[in-house]
C-alpha cells in the first residue's frame, strides 16, 4: 500500500483516492457540505484554509491544505520512484 502525505503529517491511501478537487466550485462545496452532514468527511487541514479535496473510494471526504496541484506532484514523484 502506498501512502501519500496529504500535510501535517495526515496520510491516505493513494490507491483509495478517486479524484482531488479544488474547493472553490459550487459543486465541490456542496459535496463537502452533504459529506461533513452524513459524518463522512475528514478534516486534515490542522486548522488552515482547505486548498483541495479528496474524494476517496470508500465514500470519504478528506479536506487538505496543500492545492491539489502539489499533491498531484507528489504523486507522480511517488509513482516514478
């Protein structure tokens, strides 16, 4: 299983992850908003402005601080490895 760092110490599979979303769109919002609702959401942001989401196979929710770009970079640092 490959983890990746999603800030601040706070992991997730990477094999889990479906998509990773910006969270300005309405959508994203709203898909946030149902998920924190229905106990479904993650918050790994430690307190600091939400710069992506995470939408996981199991049906999680993860809020990150680090943009979607930078995890995106991680990961192809990660899969090249």
């Amino acid at each position: 299983m490959t983890l990746l760092n999603i800030g601040f110490g706070n992991l997730v599979a990477l094999e889990r992850i479906l998509s990773i979303l910006n969270p300005d769109s309405s959508p994203v919002k709203r898909i946030v908003h149902t998920s924190k609702e229905n106990g479904n959401l993650i918050d790994a942001t430690c307190g600091r402005k939400t710069q992506s989401v995470i939408i996981m196979d199991s049906g999680h929710v993860v809020t990150s601080s680090l943009s979607a770009e930078v995890l995106a970079g991680k990961i192809g640092k990660d899969t090249n490895s």
